[in-house]
C-alpha cells in the first residue's frame, strides 16, 4: 500500500510539474511569458523541481517516521519549495530575492521595478518556523520510538 501511495504521489508531482507546465507554456505567446525570461528555463526549472520533489515524496513515504532520511527530506522539499517561490517572484531570477526592475518598451525610458523583499522575508520566517516543528516532530517521534511507545 506505501508503494502504490509512494508512485501516485511522485506521479502527482510529474504531472503538475513537468507534463501540465510542458502542455500549458506550448501554447502561451513568448511575448506574454517575457518578463520570467525564456520558455526554456521556465520549463527546466519546472522539470527539475518536479523530479526532485517525487523523489523526495517516495523518499518520505517509504521511510518510517524514526528514520533520519525523513527529517534531510522535510528540509530539503522546504528548501525546494522556497526556491520556487523565489523563481516566480522574482520573475525567473531567484537570486534577486524579490526585487525585480524590467524595462517596458512601452516608452522611451520606461522601468517598472517590484520590490516584493517582504513577501520572501515572510516566506523565510515561516520557511524557518515548518523546519523547526519538523525538526521538534521528529525528535518527539524518535524518542517515543525509542521508550517504545510508538509503532509504525
């Protein structure tokens, strides 16, 4: 029953991540998807992160909850999902964190700049706050698991 759960899962992730953006993006204009850059790296980024996180989520669901592989993979599915918010807020640039400055050929001279720095500090805050309770999880289920009060 795990494996199966383990396989809908990682298949979830494929389809969101790799097949629905792959169908979408074909069809959307260039000139609509120009200010996350080109359609390529849109759709690598989006590749990447849904092989990573079906992995992660066959990782997760067929280790038992003890088990320190559980804990390396709630921080590192938290750390991807934060990378992908940063990929999209900062318009396909993460390393900007936020802040965003795009020239509109509207005008001569016309830039419109974001500065969505608050909304990636936020996101950090809480990104920080899951991994703790997951980290206080983990070590609640070990040590219940190691008086023997905790079965799988």
């Amino acid at each position: 029953m795990k494996i199966l759960k383990a396989l809908l899962g990682a298949a979830f992730y494929i389809v969101l991540f790799v097949y629905w953006p792959r169908l979408t993006l074909t069809n959307v204009p260039s000139d609509i998807l120009g200010p996350l850059g080109p359609v390529e790296n849109i759709l690598m980024t989006s590749t990447v992160v849904g092989i990573v996180l079906a992995l992660l989520f066959v990782i997760k669901t067929l280790t038992a909850k003890q088990n320190p592989l559980n804990l390396v993979v709630l921080v590192v599915s938290e750390l991807v999902g934060f990378y992908v918010f940063l990929f999209f807020i900062s318009f396909g640039n993460p390393i900007n964190f936020g802040r965003v400055e795009k020239a509109i050929p509207i005008g001569p001279g016309v830039t419109v700049k974001f500065d969505f720095r608050i909304f990636v500090q936020l996101t950090l805050v809480v990104l920080v706050f899951r991994v703790a309770v997951g980290i206080l999880e983990f070590y609640n289920v070990r040590c219940k698991s190691a008086t023997g009060n905790i079965t799988k």
